[in-house]
C-alpha cells in the first residue's frame, strides 16, 4: 500500500480499495449475523466471516491513513503490536490475545480444508455457467481459499506467539508475518503460496461478483 500511495494517481486508488474493503467487511458481518442454524459448523462459518471482517477493516483503515497522508509509517502491523500492548497491559489480556490467536488460526484452517476440498460455491449460483467456466471458477477459488487459509493462519500463529512470549511485538498483521517467513530460505514458498492465493482470489471474485447471493452459515 506503501508503494501505491507514492504511485501517480496511488491516494485514488487507496480511496477504491479502502471503499471495497469496508463494503466487503460489511458483507461479512451481515452474513455472521444472518439467522439460520445454529450447529457448530455454522458457528465455524460465523466466526470466520467476523474474523475476515476485522481483517479487512485493518486494511481499510491502513489505505485511508496512507491516502490521506496522515501518517507515513502507516501499516497494518503497526496497529496489531499496539493493540495488542494495550490489550496485554491488561488483566487477562494475554489470554484474550491468544484466544483470538488461536480462533484467527482456526479460521485459516477452514478456509485451507475448503480450498483442499474445492468446497468455493456455497454462496454462489454458477448454474448460467458453463461446465468449462465453471471448473476453471472453482480451480481459481480452491487455490485462492488455500492461499487465504495460509495468510490468515500465520497472522493467528503470530498472536499466539505474543500470548505466550509475553511479547505484543511477536503480533503483527499479514505484511509483517509474510516479511518474517520471507527472511526463511523455506520462508520464501510460504510466501508464493500466500501471493498466488491472493491473485487466484481476486480472479475469483471477478469471474463470480454477478452470481453472489445473501446466505446465511
């Protein structure tokens, strides 16, 4: 985001991004919130959608800083070390930290189970597709999902890690988290796979934005 604040025409496109964000955030909360069943499964699904939902906020919220030139040093790690200092300050707050750890890896998890199992299509209608687009739709998601699955369950290792180290600097959002296996010469395939997943996602969700539908868990 950094890179495209200082890119021509780089706030315009932070403003884009931070509105799609929130309006995808949006989207999240209001299918966590939907009535329908309430077995654990769908409570898995709940959890994941309210996750998925503060994440993107997170991103929002960095692209606004940046594109209104509030703060340089603006990101997204940043605010999840400082607020997990001053959740950690508190009593019972390292516990709190490696609670939602622990249900932001949980979260990665079922989002890498459905990628494994091409499991993509429960809130969408693909039957005016055909069986070529259709596979190919669901190959993009599968692989998106995994590459997801991977992002968010690091994100969750590393607030675990805070808990347990005492450390609120261990917590650090998708950036950092991806840095630090970067550093790793194993590191590095982590990171492809978390790349390819985001792009795999982002062809996804174009092939698909016209066959989404309101589903509640």
């Amino acid at each position: 985001m950094k890179t495209v604040a200082h890119a021509t025409g780089g706030s315009l496109l932070l403003w884009v991004l931070a509105l799609g964000m929130l309006i995808y955030a949006l989207w999240r909360v209001t299918s966590a919130l939907m009535p329908g069943s309430n077995r654990a499964e769908a409570m898995v699904k709940r959890i994941g959608y309210l996750v998925s939902a503060v994440i993107y906020t997170t991103f929002a919220l960095t692209a606004i800083s940046l594109a209104r030139h509030e703060d340089a040093s603006a990101n997204g790690n940043s605010k999840v070390s400082s607020l997990s200092a001053r959740v950690m300050a508190h009593t019972g707050g390292r516990l709190l930290i490696g609670v939602v750890g622990a249900i932001v890896v949980a979260a990665g998890i079922y989002r890498l189970v459905k990628g494994v199992h091409r499991d993509v299509d429960d809130e969408l209608d693909l039957s005016g597709m055909s069986a070529e687009r259709r596979r190919w739709t669901e190959r993009f998601g599968a692989i998106g999902e995994i590459g997801r699955g991977v992002g968010i369950g690091i994100v969750g290792f590393f607030l675990v890690r805070a808990a347990i180290t005492v450390d609120p600097n261990e917590a650090t959002g998708l950036d950092g988290a991806l840095r630090r296996f970067a550093a790793e010469s194993w590191g590095v395939i982590v990171v492809i796979l978390v790349g390819a997943g985001f792009v795999a996602y982002g062809a996804f969700c174009i092939a698909t934005f016209t066959h989404r539908r309101l589903q509640a868990p």
